[in-house]
C-alpha cells in the first residue's frame, strides 16, 4: 500500500506553551502536540491506549513523558510506548520546526 | 575493571550486585540481563498484589536510576541463550553478545506445570511473576470459578488473592494435609479450618490427571474420574529451577546448577546463586537462604574471603490474613526427640517444640507466633535449653509487644529473617546513623524489605532505641513518591529551611530522581508551597491534574461536567432559568442533581466549557477540585417546625468563607438544625448540628469508600465560634495532612484528643486563623478568570482544525 506522507504547518513554534497539550485535528488525525521543557517539539495521536480511551492532551507532562489524564498512564512522547506495568503504544507523528513553524509529518 | 555479567535480575542476584558494591563499588564494571521488562521488584509481594494491598510500583526494589546511579547496564526483557564459556562470552536472543570476567547464573526458577494433557489452553497459570498476577486478574473480572492445584504456600496465597478478587475457589491438594511440609496434621488443620472459614473450598487426596475445556478450560478430571468445573486454573504445586542455559553449557546440574560453598560452579568464572542453585543437595525456595548465599558470594568475589556458605534452617509464614503461623526445621516427633506441646482449641493456638540431645530442633506455631524469633534463634543457635523450663523456653511476652521484650531481647536475636538481619544490627544502624523512620533502617539494613513480617518488630526496637526521641508518626513515614525517599514532613520542612519557592526549585534542590516529577508529586509540591507561602505563591497550573487544571471534571469520553455553585442548596429561579437556558441552548446531554444538592451539566466538550462559564455567569461549584465540595444544609429553623438554629444561613456562610480553598484533599460540610440531622452532617469531614443555645460540632465523617461517622469535636453556643474553630480546625489539616488525605484518615492518624489540645489553646487558634484568612485573599473565580483572559482561553481550551487533504493510511 502506498503512504502519501504530508508536510504540514500546524502551528507556530512561539504559540506554543511548555508542558501544555495542544489538541489539533489534521484531517481525521486527532493529534496532541507537546513542547516540551527542552524546548523539542512532540507529537502523538490524541487518544490513550486504554481500552477505555480517552485524550491525552490535557495530561500531566513530565520530561520525555505524558501521563493519561484519564487512567494515569505513564507514556513516552518519543515512541509512545505505555511505560510499564501498562502495556499499548499510541501512534506518533513526527515534527520538523523550521523558522518558528511546527510541522506535522502524516 | 573486571567484566562481571548476571544473567537474571531477580531477587537474589540483585542482591548479590547489592552486597558487591557495599564493598567495593568499582570492582566490576557490570552488566545484568533480565527476561521480564522490569527492574528488580519483590516478588514476594506478588501474593500482596494479587490479594489487592499493593500496587507493583509499590514492590519496585530497585528503579531503573538504581542501575544508572551505579552505572550498571541493565538489558530487562532480553534472554540470555547461550554461554560460551570457551572464549567467555555470552549471546542473548536478540543476538547481542557480551564477554566476561566473571558471570553469575541468577535465572531463578519456573511454576512447576504439571505435565498432563491440556495445560496449554487459555486459563491456565503459574504464579510466578507478574504477567501471571496480571493474567489471574484480569480472569477475575471475566469470569467466577478458579480452581489452585496446590495446598502449599504458594497455593493458598494464591486462593487467598483470588477470593479476594470475587472468584469462587477450590483448592486441589494431593496429600491429606495442608503444606505438609512445614505442619503437622494437628496445625493443617486448624489452617483448614480457618481458611474453610474464609471461603475457600478443599478438595483433599485428588490426583489432576487432565485439563478440560476446548480453547479455554473448562474444569479438571482427577483420577478417581471425577470432575470439577473451572474458569481459571492455577499451578501451584513447586518450582522448578532454571537450569537449562547451564545444562546447555556443560555446567553440572543435578536438580539445580550444582555449587560449592562460594557458589562456585564446575566450570571456573561461573557462579549460580539463588532458585537455580543448588547447594549440599538443596535448592532454597525461601530468600533468606538465597540473600545469605548473596553475602558469600559477593565477598568472594570481591576477594574479601568470606566464611564458607554452609547452608540454611529456614523458617516459614503465610502471608494470608488472619492466619498466623510459623514452622522451622524438624515437624515429626520421632524416638530421639522430645516435644513440648500446647494446644489451646479455645483460642486456637498450638505450639509444638522439638527437642533432641538438649536442643531445639524444630518448632511449628499456630495462632500465636510471637516466640518464633526467640525460637529460631535458639534452633539456628543450638543453645543448650537443659537448664530451662518449658514454660521458660515458650513463655510468649504479652501480645501487645510493649518495649520490654525488645530489651529483654539478645543482640544477636534473629528480627528480619527473610534479610537476616538481628537486633544488634538494627540498633547500631540506628545510633551510628541517626536513623529516626521505619524506612531508613530498612534502607540501612535491608529489615522489612522482603516479605515485611518483622516491621513491626522493627518499629518496636526502634521505638525502644530512641526513647523519648521517638515520634510514632514520623517513624511511619514513607516518601511522598517513587520520584524521592523524602516524607511529607522532611519535603516541607526543606521547603521551609532552605526558601524553596516553585516545583521546580524543590525537586532539583531536594534531587528528585525523576527531572520534572509525577502525578502524585508534582500536585503535592503545588500544594505544600502554596499552604506555605500563603499569599505570594504563584500557583502553578501545570502541576495540577486535569480536573484542577481545566477547573472541570473530566468524563470517560473526554468531555466534562460544570457544576456551578449553589451557595448551601439553595438557588433562585433566576438561576434556574439561567441553568435551563444554556442546557437548552448546548444541547447538554445530561442535567442532574448531584449528591452535592446542587445541578451538575454533564458532557460537555472542552471548546464549550467558556461559553457556557459566560453564560451561566455563577461561580465555580469547585466540584473537581481538593477543596471545599459543597456545604448540605437543611431548611432549619426558616420554615421546619422543629429547626432550632438558621442551618441555611450558617451554611452559605461556611461555603462563601471557605470556597476555593485549597485543602489536602476535598472537604465537604453538612449543616443541620436540629438532631434529626437531614443534611447528613454526620458523614462529612465538618458537620454541624444545631441544638437549643447552640451548634455541635462533628468532625472526620465520610460518606464514600470508608464509611465513618464523624466524632463529637465540641459544642459551642454562638456562630462566630462556629467559624473561628472551623477556620482553624480547618488550617490545621492543611498544614499537617499528607496530601490527599481525607480528615477521617487523618483525625484518626493525628488522634482526635490532640486536636481538641491544639484548638483548645487560644494563642495557636488565633494565628491558625490569620493564617487562613491570608491564605482565602489570594483566591479568585476561576470561571471568569478564563473567560475574562484570551490567554487561559487560547492555552486550555482552544481546539484546532487543519484541512491538509492528506491521506494517511
Ligand atoms: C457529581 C457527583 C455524583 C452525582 O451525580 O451526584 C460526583 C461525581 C464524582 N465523584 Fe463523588 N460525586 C458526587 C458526590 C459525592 C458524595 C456525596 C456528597 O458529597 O454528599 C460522596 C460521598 C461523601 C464523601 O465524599 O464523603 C462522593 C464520594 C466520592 C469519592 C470517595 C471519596 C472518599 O474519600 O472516599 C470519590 C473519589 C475521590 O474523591 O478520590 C469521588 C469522585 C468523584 C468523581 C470526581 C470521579 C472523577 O474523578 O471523575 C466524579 C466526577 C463525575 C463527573 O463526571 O463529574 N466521589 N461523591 C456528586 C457531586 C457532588 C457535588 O455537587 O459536588
Ligand atoms: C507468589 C510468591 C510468593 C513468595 N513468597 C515468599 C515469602 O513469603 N518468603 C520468601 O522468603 N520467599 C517467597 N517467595 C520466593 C522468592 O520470591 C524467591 O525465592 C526469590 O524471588 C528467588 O530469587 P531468584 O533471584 O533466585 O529468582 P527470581 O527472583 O525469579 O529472579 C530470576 C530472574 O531471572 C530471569 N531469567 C531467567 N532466565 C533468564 C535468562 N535466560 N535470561 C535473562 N533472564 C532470565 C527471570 O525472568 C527472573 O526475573 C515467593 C515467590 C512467589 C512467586
Ligand atoms: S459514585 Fe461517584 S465516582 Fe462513582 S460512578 Fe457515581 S459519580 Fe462516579
Ligand atoms: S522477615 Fe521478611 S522482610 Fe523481614
């Protein structure tokens, strides 16, 4: 199956606050975007792997790690891997910044 | 440095890894191979987890910033396959090979799995790590019948867990006789008795010869050929040891890995240690043994030549609650020895003590273990008991445990014996190391750190140790985290001393060993400097979880509630109007009265949530927050007709004082006029109940999980008293409360007679209450707050949609 993979703006680099969910739909893509303390920029799919569900983007933020407001899962930003002893892996996008522009890779 | 690889990140040898660099930290330049994905936990706990007292972050022993703070390579969930001991190297699966110096073989053991037709099919377990707690779990909330095959110890905390997890249980047993390997018939019996008692079903003398059921099990058929039904099977009849990368490697292995006193293994360089080890045809199934087997092994390594390695009596308890008992080395009288027997049926305690040539050599206890220290001593020892009594050698100090049999106590007298740590040991930990908390001594000397049993013997000693120094409270105390080792008391104190201003401040000061925290911390810290520095702190939005931090209660499907104020129940028909307007208006899928007697709009998207703020235009009902909840009133004395007091004004006066509030966890009052009491003041943190002259006062209540009634604080005859003791009251529990800990959790922590102290001294009440008077100034409406600010509105609550035409498959 072929991937047509799209560059796109999603939102200013300066717009975005440290440790705060942005929540943006791209498409039919719920994505969470997180800046982090180190000032890099990471993207994942805006729902918690929980059988339950739920959003990710209103979580607490610490390091490289997102915790599911939800059900308090702890989540890595990186690869999206549910850290353990919960298991799952949400979907990540990736991010180029160019001149204060953040893009999201789909 | 030398290379030293283990592969194995257990228990045992993490010990080991422990003990070396106790003695020389940069030996060895180490390298530790794991097949589960975890670091290092307590295994022994797996029986507290899956009977619902624990958590696995709990039973973590040594987090992953152990390994990096000691520069050790961990590689967990990677299995080592292959040891070529010609060239000393070994390979893992994933293909990865590492060389070594010196390897240590801690692959511990597996559930034995009984080798009949049918153990392949879904609903069949061992339990033996935690996949297989997680796995029994899960069953348990599926389905209802478990069946354990196995009457030993593991068996029956497994049975133990799965009552507790709701599940009906059988327990299969091959013998006639509970853990006949450590009872005799007379203390398996009264076992039986209780844990028949308990709800556990026995079927005794069966023999499983095959699994039924097609893709998942069904039930069991024993020789005898009959049947039982089963959702869930779990294996519990032994271990067997994890021999197979040895055997593979031409190591010798009998039962286990064969080794001598030093661990050392047939071939040179290679060392087993722990469940896999087999020692003077033994292999241990108990830490105790397998942690003294560490010591060796690591002085040996580390050239310190240590005392041969020669073996272990071990001692064993159950970890079920509401049975006590205790077994070491010989149960059966034979010719040769003398007992000392007590068997109380009334109380149900039996003591049996086995006596050959003058010395203990076997004791099992029953329903009172209090001796079993002393006893174990005495038979690891092998004192000479000719010189004394048989009441002399069983008399059991009284059972509150009271300071005096710890002084009484011989240094060298046996408390943790899962860590073989004895009284001296602890008491010189704790003069040397001014050590004035349970869990520093067990950080300094590893009591308590296993199975737990000895604590509170340990708290005794050190209660005993300390003297007048001692401080229950404190001595109790356990970090606020995983991210620290510090106690609420230490966190805020440091906060104090050193002027730590901001969450950030505090965990890079204090060394968190996670940079920017967690969810139990980050909103803790939040709350300790904003208690501390009344008015100037600067709240920080971020450390607080979602409910607090959108000022909304967030729902399953992401949406959230909004729950205005309602000032003690009671509203206007404006307001009610204004409610029915914008439920109109958002299509609000739910409008309910809460138990808060007020009305909560449910499932409403986050973009919504201003809007309709703005439009309500009343304030926050604070219902997601650690705060003021609502304050229940009766009608009272404006229109009952046996109302002796103004119920309603006394509680919208309450609820606007002490709104916003931020409090250790949520507090809820009830105001009512009169005894009959139809505001429920009885189950809240405060309650208040008008009497002729006056308002009693009940506090500590709680209506949810732990069911409480509140305790009579006092009686006071005017409202302005009412606030005053409820202002400091109130500020008290801010300032000495863990976080999220309700004031009945609390009130019986703290003692509610030191309380009554505290409030009764004018001068402390007076500055309690500046206190919170300074603190309510820095609080403003949240609501408006936001729609007031384009700022919070753009950051919490904006949502963003971007039309890219992509096609992402
Ligand atoms: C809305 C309401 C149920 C209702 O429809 O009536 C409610 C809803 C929730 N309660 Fe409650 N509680 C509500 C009254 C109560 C009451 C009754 C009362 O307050 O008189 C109790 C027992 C009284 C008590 O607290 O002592 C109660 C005991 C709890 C508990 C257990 C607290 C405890 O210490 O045991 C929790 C869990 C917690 O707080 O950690 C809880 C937690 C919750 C949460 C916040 C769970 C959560 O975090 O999502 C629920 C939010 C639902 C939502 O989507 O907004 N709720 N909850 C009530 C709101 C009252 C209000 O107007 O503020
Ligand atoms: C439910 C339960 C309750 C218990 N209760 C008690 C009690 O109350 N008191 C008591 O003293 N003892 C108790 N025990 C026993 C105690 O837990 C064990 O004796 C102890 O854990 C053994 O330690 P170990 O390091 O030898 O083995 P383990 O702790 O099992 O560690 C071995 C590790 O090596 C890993 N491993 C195996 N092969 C490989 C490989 N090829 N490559 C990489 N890694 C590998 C395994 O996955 C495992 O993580 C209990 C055990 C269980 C399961
Ligand atoms: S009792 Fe409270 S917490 Fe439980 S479901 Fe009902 S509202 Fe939610
Ligand atoms: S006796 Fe088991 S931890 Fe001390």
């Amino acid at each position: 199956m072929i991937q047509i993979l799209t560059k796109v703006a999603a939102v200013k680099y300066s717009e975005l606050a440290e440790r705060v969910g942005y929540s943006i739909t791209i498409d039919q893509n719920n994505i969470a975007i997180f800046k982090l303390s180190n000032g890099m920029v990471r993207a994942i799919e805006n729902r918690s792997p929980h059988p339950k569900g739920g959003v990710l983007s209103e979580g607490l933020v610490s390091g490289d790690y997102v915790f599911c407001p939800v059900y308090d899962w702890r989540i890595s930003l990186i690869d999206g891997k549910v850290q353990a002893p919960d298991e799952g892996q949400v979907r990540t996008f990736s991010v180029e910044v160019e001149d204060d522009i953040v893009y999201i890779i789909i | 440095k030398k290379k030293l690889v283990m592969i194995g990140n257990g228990m045992a040898g993490i010990r080991t890894i422990e003990e070396i660099i106790k003695i020389d930290p940069d030996k060895f330049e180490i390298t530790i191979f794991g097949k589960e994905p975890h670091p290092n936990y307590n295994r022994i706990k797996l029986s507290n987890i899956l009977q619902g007292d624990t958590t696995f972050e709990e039973i973590i022993m040594n987090p992953i910033d152990w390994y990096k703070e000691n520069n050790i390579q961990l590689f967990t969930g990677e299995v080592v396959s292959q040891i070529d001991v010609e060239i000393k190297q070994i390979t893992t699966e994933n293909g990865r090979k590492v060389e070594y110096d010196d390897l240590i073989i801690a692959t511990g053991s597996n559930s034995f799995i009984l080798p009949i037709p049918g153990t392949d099919k879904k609903g069949v377990t061992g339990f033996r790590d935690v996949n297989d707690c997680e796995m029994m779990i899960k069953h348990s909330k599926q389905y209802k019948k478990a069946v354990v095959i196995g009457g030993g110890l593991l068996g029956l905390e497994a049975a133990r867990g799965l009552l507790n997890l709701g599940m009906e249980v059988d327990v299969v047993h091959l013998m006639p006789h509970l853990m006949e390997r450590q009872l005799d018939p007379t203390a398996s019996t009264m076992l039986k008795k209780e844990l028949e008692a308990q709800g556990m079903n026995f079927l005794m003398e069966k023999q499983t010869v095959e699994i039924l059921g097609d893709d998942h099990v069904t039930g069991l058929r024993f020789k005898d050929g009959t049947e039982v039904t089963a959702d869930l099977i779990v294996m519990a009849i032994g271990i067997k040891p994890n021999i197979d990368i040895a055997k593979n490697s031409n190591i010798y292995v009998n039962r286990g890995i064969v080794v001598n006193d030093f661990m050392e293994t047939s071939i040179k360089n290679i060392y087993a240690i722990g469940e896999c080890a087999e020692h003077r045809e033994i292999v241990y199934g108990l830490v105790a043994p397998l942690y003294e087997q560490g010591k060796v092994l690591a002085g040996h390594l580390c050239g310190s030549t240590p005392a041969p390695y020669e073996g272990s009596v071990t001692g064993t308890q159950l970890k079920v609650a509401g049975v006590d008992l205790y077994s070491a080395g010989e149960i059966f009288e034979d010719e040769t020895t003398q007992a000392i027997k007590i068997h109380n049926e009334f109380d149900g305690v039996y003591k049996k003590i086995l006596i050959r040539n003058n010395q203990i050599v076997g004791t099992v206890l029953y329903g009172d273990t209090k001796d079993s220290t002393k006893l174990f001593r005495m038979l690891t020892k092998k004192e000479d008991v000719s010189g004394m009594t048989s009441v002399s050698i069983l008399q059991s100090q009284d059972g509150s445990g009271n300071s005096n049999d710890v002084a009484e106590m011989p240094a060298d007298e046996l408390i943790c014996g899962c860590n073989g740590v004895t009284k001296g040991a602890i008491v010189e930990a704790i003069n040397k190391q001014g050590l004035t908390t349970l869990d520093q001594v067990s950080h300094c000397t590893n009591a308590g750190r296993s199975c737990g049993r000895c604590k509170p013997m340990v708290s005794q000693i050190l209660a005993h140790t300390l003297g007048d120094k001692f401080d229950s409270s404190a001595a109790q105390k356990t970090s606020i985290c995983g991210c620290t080792t510090l106690s609420r008391e230490e966190v805020v104190a440091e906060i104090k001393e050193k002027g730590l201003t901001s969450v950030k401040e505090v965990m890079n000061v204090l060394e968190w060993n996670m940079e920017e925290g967690c969810t139990k911390c980050r909103p803790a810290l939040n709350y300790f400097l904003g208690m501390i520095y009344m008015d100037e702190y600067k709240d920080e939005r971020d450390s607080r979880l979602v409910n607090e931090k959108m000022h909304a209660n967030i729902q399953k499907d992401g949406t959230y509630s909004v729950v205005p104020r309602m000032y003690g129940g009671v509203t206007t028909a404006q307001d009610l109007k204004k409610i029915a307007e914008v439920a109109e208006k958002h299509h609000v899928p739910l409008v309910k009265l809460t138990g808060g007697q007020r009305i909560g709009l449910f499932g409403i998207k986050k973009e919504d949530l201003p809007t309709i703020w703005e439009e309500l235009d009343m304030p926050s009902g604070y219902a997601y927050g650690k705060t003021l909840r609502t304050v229940k009133t009766c009608v009272g004395a404006q229109f009952c007709r046996y109302g002796t007091q103004d119920s309603m004004a006394l509680g919208i006066e309450l609820e606007k004082k002490f709104e916003r509030l931020d409090t250790p966890h949520k507090v809820k009052m009830g105001v009512s006029a009169c005894p009959r009491n139809c505001s429920e003041a009885g189950i809240k943190d405060i309650g208040f109940v008008g009497i002729d002259g006056g308002w009693e006062i009940y506090v500590a209540g709680n209506g949810g999980v732990d069911l409480r009634p509140g305790d009579h604080l006092m009686t006071v005859k005017t409202q302005e008293e009412v606030m005053d003791i409820t202002s400091a009251y109130l500020q008290y529990y801010r300032e000495t409360a863990n976080y999220l800990e309700r004031t009945s959790k609390w009130v019986e922590r703290v003692g509610l007679d030191h309380i009554k102290e505290v409030l009764a001294n004018d001068e402390t009440r007076k500055a309690l209450n500046e206190r919170m008077d300074k603190t309510l100034n820095r609080y403003i409406e949240p609501w408006n707050e936001a729609v007031q600010s384009e700022g919070i509105l753009q950051k919490y609550y904006a949502k963003h949609k971007i039309l890219a035409g992509s096609e992402s498959k």
